[in-house]
C-alpha cells in the first residue's frame, strides 16, 4: 500500500484550487521508518507528505477544537479514521463542506516490529466510510462478520481471580497522563468529566484505584463510538493493552443492540440513542 504520489498530487491541488487552509496527512518521522502526523499550510511543504502501510495514526484527531477548526481541511482517513468522522460528523463536532476527504481502501498497517496490527487482521470495515475521492480498490460496501477479539476472549475464559489479578496489574502501570483521553478523536469534550471530578478516587492521585476509576470512565463514555482505531493505545507511553476494554465493550453492543458497529452509518447516533422492543432489559431493576 503505497499512496504517497497520489496524495502529494491531491493536496497540490487542493491548494493550487484554494480550497484548503490545511491538509493533515503523514511524514516520515526522520529517526527510522515510522511516521508522524504533519499539518501542511502551504505548496512547498508537499514532498514531506507520505502514504505506506506505517500511516498508522488516525488523523481524525487533528480535527479537535484545538488543532484546525474553523480552517477547512484536507485529510487522509483509512476505514477506521472515517468511522471516527462520521461520528463526529454525527455529533456536530465538524462540518462536512469545511473537509475534502480523501478516503483509503485499507489493506491494513503495520507496527514497529513490521507485523499487521490486530485491529487490522480483525478489521470489519477496511474502505473509507467518508470521502471526496477514494484510493485503492474498495472491498466491498458490507462490512465483514463479526469476529470476537482474540484477547477478550481468551481473559473471558479466565477464572475471575486470575481475571481480576490481571487489570489489577494493567490499572497498577497506569502513569495518569490522559495521553490515551488526547488521542482519541471522540474525546472531544473542552472540560472532561474525568478532570472536573474531585473526589480523591479521580483528582490526579496516582493510584491503581484512580486509575481504574479514570480509564473506565473513559471507556465507557466510548462504547458504542470507538471505531478501533487504537490511536489511544499507540499513545499510552506504559504500553497497557486499552483495546480490551473498548472491544469488550463493542462485542457488548453488538450482542445485544441491533448489531451495532460505531460510526459505519452516516447520521447513527449509536446504540444509546436507539430505541427497540428487542433491547435487553434484564439488567433494569
Ligand atoms: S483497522 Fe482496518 S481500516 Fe483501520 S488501519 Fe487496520 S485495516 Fe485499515
Ligand atoms: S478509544 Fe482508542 S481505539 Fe477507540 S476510537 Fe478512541 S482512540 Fe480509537
Ligand atoms: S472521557 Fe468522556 S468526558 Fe472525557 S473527553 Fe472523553 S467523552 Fe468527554
Ligand atoms: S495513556 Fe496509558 S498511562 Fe497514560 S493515562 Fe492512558 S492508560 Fe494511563
């Protein structure tokens, strides 16, 4: 997967037309053969645009308040990326005509070791959701059958104890950085309720139990949003496997509410906002 002269050749355009303040695409990150996120302003910035299966990042999060609003934006989504778009999109965090979308048909990316990343073996929705133009040949517009994910699996058969034992050691590694909460495109909020909370379970404290309070929290405000793209767990300097919460969360939801995938469907507010005789109801008192 290497899009690298096509992307270049888009955004000289994008520019050459006035039709962009920025394009938001991948460099190389100059150390090894990683990459990076780069916010291009003008023309003479171009060659440093790149487009390879280590474009692992998802770019969505660069349309936060903070970083390009109120610019209109050029930028590069794989299926995963435009998932988080649309939902933003969805939840009137971005406007479309502000975007000139350039969607990939995903063949999946790699880490640092050079291996597809799990999320990408799994992968129900490789093609953009979202775009002007597309890249690549799109596998078709049905996602793929559901596939559990390995690793909850695998803790789920697990006697609860050993269970237990084991986020107590991935809350214990937790530093409290919120780099997770950063980079993730869905978290959005200008104050988040993790920050504003002042009980000593949450303030900061450094603890397994603030930790775990924090990162559940958060978990929680993104089941039925997150689109595994694992930006947040690219970011976690403690390397704690995040993925296991948000899919355990996902095979949740898509059990047990109408088949529900995040972000696949223009304008599907998610499985909270949906109403059906059929929802479970065994857990309402
Ligand atoms: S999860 Fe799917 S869309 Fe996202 S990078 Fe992997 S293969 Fe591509
Ligand atoms: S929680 Fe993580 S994997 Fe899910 S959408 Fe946010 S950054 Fe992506
Ligand atoms: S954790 Fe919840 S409140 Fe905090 S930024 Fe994310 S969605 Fe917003
Ligand atoms: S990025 Fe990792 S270490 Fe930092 S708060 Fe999130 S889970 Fe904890």
């Amino acid at each position: 997967m290497n899009y690298t002269k096509q992307i270049q050749e888009i955004a000289a355009k994008l520019f050459a037309e006035d039709k962009i303040d920025v394009f938001v695409g991948y460099r190389m990150n100059g150390f090894d053969d990683n990459q990076v996120p780069v916010l291009i302003t003008g023309v003479n910035e171009i060659p440093k645009l790149v487009f390879t299966d280590k474009s692992v990042f998802n770019l969505v999060n660069y349309l936060k308040p903070d970083h390009t609003r109120r610019k209109r934006v050029g930028l590069v989504v794989k299926g995963c990326d435009s998932r988080s778009l649309n939902l933003m999109l969805t939840e009137s965090q971005v406007k479309r005509e502000n975007l000139y979308v350039v969607g990939i048909a995903c063949e999946g990316v790699t880490d640092d070791a050079g291996q597809k990343m799990q999320n990408c073996t799994d992968c129900m929705v490789p093609d953009a959701v979202v775009f002007d133009e597309m890249l690549g040949t799109p596998s078709g517009s049905q996602p793929a059958a559901y596939k559990a994910n390995a690793d909850v699996t695998a803790l789920a058969a697990m006697p609860l104890p050993e269970r237990a034992a084991y986020f107590e050691e991935v809350f214990a590694n937790c530093i409290r950085c919120n780099a997770c909460r950063h980079s993730c495109p869905l978290c959005y909020c200008a104050k988040c309720c993790i920050d504003q909370e002042t009980s000593t379970l949450y303030n900061g404290a450094n603890t397994t139990s603030a930790a775990f309070h924090a990162l559940m929290t958060w978990s929680l405000h993104l089941a039925g949003r997150c689109v595994d793209c694992r930006n947040c767990e690219k970011a976690c300097p403690s390397h704690l496997p995040l993925h296991l919460l948000h899919k355990q969360n996902e095979s949740v939801i898509y059990e047990n509410f109408q088949e529900h995938l995040a972000g696949v469907i223009s304008e599907d507010r998610g499985a909270f906002y949906k109403y059906s005789l059929k929802d479970p109801d065994d857990f309402i008192m």
